[in-house]
C-alpha cells in the first residue's frame, strides 16, 4: 500500500526533507521509533528531566516554554495557555509525533478539551494534557477512591478535588503544601524533595483509598515512586508518569517500563 493513502502520526518526514535527502527522509538518530513534544510553564525544571529518564531507547523528548510569571491566579494560567498556540508551531517544526501538554493545574483551570484543539490546529499532530493522562491512568488502575496530595495554593487544590469528583471519582482525602502565593514558592515546588513523598503519602493515605494521585509536574515524584507504591500497596499515579504513559501509548508504542509504579509496568 501506498504510505501515503494511510493515517500516521506525526508530520511526514517527506514533507520536511522533500526530494533533496531521499535517503535519510526517515532517519532519526534518537527519535527513530517516536517523537514527544513537550509544552511546559517557563518555571518547570522537572517535567522534561524525568520524561528523559522514563523514555524507552529510540524515543526522543523536545522542549517548547510557555511564559509564567507571579504567584498561582486564573489569570496567569490563561497568560499561560495563551502561548501554546506558538509552542506547538515550534515543535511541529521537530517533527514531533505527538504532544504534551505538561501542567496538571493549568489543564484544570484551562480547559483541557480546548489546549488539545489548540495543539491540534497548530501543529497537526496528535495533543495529549496532564489532567487528561490522569485520568486515563486512573480508569486504567481501577481507581474509585482518591488520596491527592499536591504542592498548590487552596483555590487549585479546591479546583482539582472538584474536577476529579466532577469526572467520578471520590476524593477521600486532600493534603497541599500551598506553594504558589510568590513567584519564588512556585519555583521552589521545583525544589521539593521526593524523599517528602513517604510523607506526604502517609498523611493523605485512608483504608478505603484504593490510589494515590500526586499532582503537578513540577514535583519531581519518578526517583521514589515505586518505592512508595510497594510501600503502600497501592497503585501511586504521579502527573509526570501519567502525561509520558499516554504520549507513548498515543504513539503506538507499548512497552511495559520497570521500576516507575504498576502504570508503566502493566497498562
């Protein structure tokens, strides 16, 4: 069959190289079995490290920014979400296969359905949202029942409990840690230790929570997250490993990754 009369993610390698490099039309030296683009707010220094350190051999991650500034309003998510329509056109110039759009908040704030047509529209590709990939891994697991622990300021946390109830599921109990009322704290969710994760997973944990969901993708959760899981005996569902589970899966692409919590290694 002609490759041209069929559906493929991604942009046509052909369309980029043209008749000049018929040879290497295909070729990618890190990417060859998939592309991720990455969206990220300017301040995230943790999204994009442990993407790289989930990502199977021949899948590559690239990096566009939009630009966040101040403490956490609505009104500096939608500054925020303002910049996408220019961050996909830059990574469709990659020839990324599939985007994600990486801020758990913001995708609950803004709503995800209309960031994944923005990305669609300008880049052409296939759009995946951190919200979105939540909760897909969370129907995956069999979650019902909901322990959230996140870094955020009250109206985020109040905003994500509803919208998780709002999409089925119960939320039994909430612990945030209320960064975000400067510049500064949002930057230092970056700087969290994930050693904190026993923690803050103790004190969200209930007999009838059936999963654990830690929010934001500026948290780094991937170091520890499979020994919290064994810890608690419980699925443990982190933004990060959500959003890569569904850019890969959106891919085609089904490998089963060990050592980062039962998402990864089972669905």
């Amino acid at each position: 069959m002609d490759p041209s009369t069929e559906t493929r993610r991604g942009i046509d390698p052909r369309a980029v190289a043209g008749t000049t490099m018929k040879a290497v039309q295909m070729y990618s030296p890190y990417g060859y079995r998939g592309k991720i683009g990455l969206i990220v707010p300017s301040t995230n220094t943790v999204n994009e490290p442990e993407f790289w350190r989930l990502a199977p051999v021949g899948v590559s991650i690239h990096t566009a920014r939009m630009l966040l500034l101040g403490k956490a309003t609505e009104e500096s998510y939608r500054q925020m979400e303002a910049d996408t329509a220019r961050a996909a056109r830059e990574l469709a110039t990659a020839e990324v296969d599939v985007i994600a759009w990486g801020c758990t908040s913001g995708s609950v704030i803004c709503p995800a359905e209309r960031i994944e047509a923005t990305i669609v529209e300008n880049a052409g590709v296939p759009a995946v949202t951190t919200i979105g990939s939540v909760l897909k891994a969370l129907r995956a697991t069999g979650a019902g029942t909901i322990a959230l622990g996140t870094p955020y300021v009250d109206f985020v946390n109040d905003s994500e409990v509803r919208f998780l109830e709002d999409h089925g599921f119960r939320v039994a109990s909430m612990y945030g840690l209320r960064l975000g009322e400067t510049q500064e704290e949002r930057r230092g969710i970056g700087r969290v230790p994930p050693e904190s994760l026993f923690r803050l997973v103790q004190a969200i944990d209930r007999p009838d929570v059936d999963t654990i969901f830690i929010s934001c993708t500026n948290l780094a959760t991937i170091p520890l997250l499979e020994a919290v899981e064994a810890t608690v005996g419980k699925p443990v569902i982190s933004s990060n490993q959500a959003t890569f589970w569904n850019a890969l899966r959106t891919m085609g692409l089904n490998d089963r990754i060990e050592g980062y919590g039962r998402l990864l290694r089972e669905h």
